[in-house]
C-alpha cells in the first residue's frame, strides 16, 4: 500500500538502507550495486515516492524547460511539428513552453532575453528572420533552428525546400502547362527564397520563360493568397498554373478565383506547399508538396537534447527530403 506523502526517509526505511544510498541510486543508479538498485525499485514501488524534479533540476542547475519561439504561434502548420517535439521531450522530462517571436516590438530583444538570463535549458527557433547577432550572448544554453535557417552555425533541422519547390513546377509541366506563375513567402525570409529559387530553376531547365509579372509577392497568410488570386483575376493573360509556396496562401487564392465562378483545376491548376490538414478535405483536395512534419519535431527534439546533455552549441544540420502529394487541383491547362 502506498503511503499518503511518502518521503525519501519513507524509501530508506523500508528498503533498510541509508537516504544518501536512496539518492544516488535514483540519480546515478550505475554506480550502485544491483541489489540495492532493486531494494531502492521496490521500496519507492511500495510507498508511492515520487522524484522530486524540480530540486533536481536545481541541483543539476538546469529548468527542466525548452523553449519554442514560433513566428505565428497561430498558424496550423506547426501543429504536428509541435506534436513532435513534445513527444519526445515528454520522454526526456522535459517541459515545453511556446511564445511567438512577432508579439512585441522587438523580437530580436526578446530572444536575446531569453538566451542571456537562461529560462530555459534549450531554445528550438522557427524564425530566420531574427538578427544572427541576437545568438551572440556569452553563456547561452544550445539553440537548434527549425524549417529556417541563419548563415550561423547554428544546428539546423529542415526539409529540402528547393527540391520540393522543383517538383511542384515539374509536375505542372507534366500536365501540359507552359505558362506558370508563383506566389511567394515574404521577401527576406529564407524558405521564400529557397522556394522561389527551386520555381526559377524548374522553369529554367525545362526551358521555360518566368514572367516577372507572374511572380506575385505573398506572406504564407490566407490573406496573401487571396489577394494573390484577386491579382489573378485583373491580369489580361494570365498563368494556366500557379505554385504557391504554402496551402495556407492556396487556400485563399482557391477561395477567391471560386467565388468569382474560375474553376479549379479545369480554369487554373494551384499546386501548394506543406499539406497542412485541410488541404486534403478541399474541393478540389490541394495538390502538394509534404513536409514530414512530426518527424521534423522528433528530430529537432534529439538534436537539442544531444547538445543538452554534451553541453555544446554547435552540430551537423540535417536537411530531409519532402513528399509530393498529387490530389485534384492541378490538371491539364485548358484548350
């Protein structure tokens, strides 16, 4: 039966050995002999004792935290990323905590926050549109970039973004379409870039002509795209086909184009980027390119541990291949 408190001296006592013999075997069990190990197991099995991690954190000079600093806390991409990485840091005993980076009018200040006076044992960084100098804080606690990347090094755990952009406009072009437009990420962020270089270079070796005027700037927002779809629908000739560089931008671009009676994909193929949740219940379902989000959370979690537990600041990147997902929003260009 397990005692209503049971202390360390409630262990000791019934496992018939000293309160210093019960500590070290719970935290460094290795060093102790394997008969006692199972004398200390069984007592605390019997009275219900549980670790105290918050003192042991403060023995181990640690918060037992991770921070996650997303740039749109509200976005449904990060979802099952954060899934991910709450797995595994569960397992580790690990608590996670989650800010948004945008709120406030200095982001890089607040980042720079959170590394000098340590509030966490590890930061995981969804933004690469902060300052690479906010990193320099003598003392700060390991910091791995997740989906975005800064040229620091910096452990980075992302998908292959360019390759994933040449497959949309492969595709596209598979289906007949020549003449094919892109909706960007906002300017100065790195997966924007990446994105938008993989469209140019598609285009480029299947010896296709890229029409500035196709090229429509967006920010990843449903906003953007709908905006974006508005934009197509004033041009006097316009794409058959368009890569967005997120669903969240298809959505709003399907929206709009559909509103005003365009129809999709007999009118103008969308292909998008990501495959958030609900690009599989649209009508027409999102054609996409599948980031392996939960994966992505996994391993970002194991590369911050690592360097948790080794003490270190720096490591390899990982880079992971994404998944072309075809579905009914892209077909061939109309005749």
């Amino acid at each position: 039966m397990g005692y209503k408190f049971a202390t360390i001296q409630d262990v000791a006592k019934v496992a018939g050995v000293s309160t210093a013999t019960v500590s070290r075997t719970l935290s460094k069990p290795s060093v102790v002999a394997a008969g006692t190990r199972e004398a200390v197991r069984r007592a605390v099995e019997e009275t219900g004792y549980q670790v105290n991690t918050t003192a042991a954190n403060l023995r181990l000079q640690r918060t037992g935290t991770v921070i996650v600093l997303l740039p749109n806390i509200a976005n449904p991409f990060f979802s099952q990323i954060l899934a991910g990485l709450s797995l595994e840091l569960s397992d580790a005993k690990y608590g996670l905590l989650v800010t948004d980076t945008q709120t406030g009018p200095d982001p890089d200040a607040r980042l720079a926050e959170y590394l000098r006076f340590r509030r966490a044992d590890g930061i995981l960084l969804f933004d690469g549109t902060l300052s690479s100098q906010a990193l320099d804080i003598p003392g700060r606690p390991p910091l791995v970039m997740v989906c975005e990347w800064m040229e620091r090094d910096v452990p980075t755990v992302r998908v292959n973004n360019e390759h994933g952009a040449e497959m949309a406009v492969d595709h596209l072009v598979s289906l007949g379409h020549r003449s094919i437009g892109h909706v960007t990420g906002p300017e100065g962020n790195v997966l924007s870039a990446s994105r938008l270089a993989g469209y140019r270079t598609a285009m480029e070796r299947r010896g296709l002509p890229v029409d500035e005027r196709w090229v429509i700037d967006g920010d990843y927002s449903m906003d953007s795209g709908a905006a974006a779809g508005r934009r197509w629908l004033t041009m006097e000739k316009r794409p058959t086909a368009l890569f967005l560089a997120s669903d969240e931008m298809a959505l709003g671009f399907l929206g709009v184009v559909q509103a005003a009676g365009v129809s999709v994909p007999r009118d103008v193929s969308i292909v998008g980027f990501d495959n958030i949740e609900i690009s599989q219940h649209l009508t027409p379902a999102l054609t996409t390119i599948r980031q392996p989000r939960t994966e992505i959370g996994i391993r970002a979690a194991r590369k911050l541990l690592g360097l948790i537990h080794t003490g270190s600041l720096t490591g390899p990147s990982e880079v992971i291949e994404v998944e072309f997902i075809e579905r009914r929003s892209a077909a061939p260009p109309p005749s």
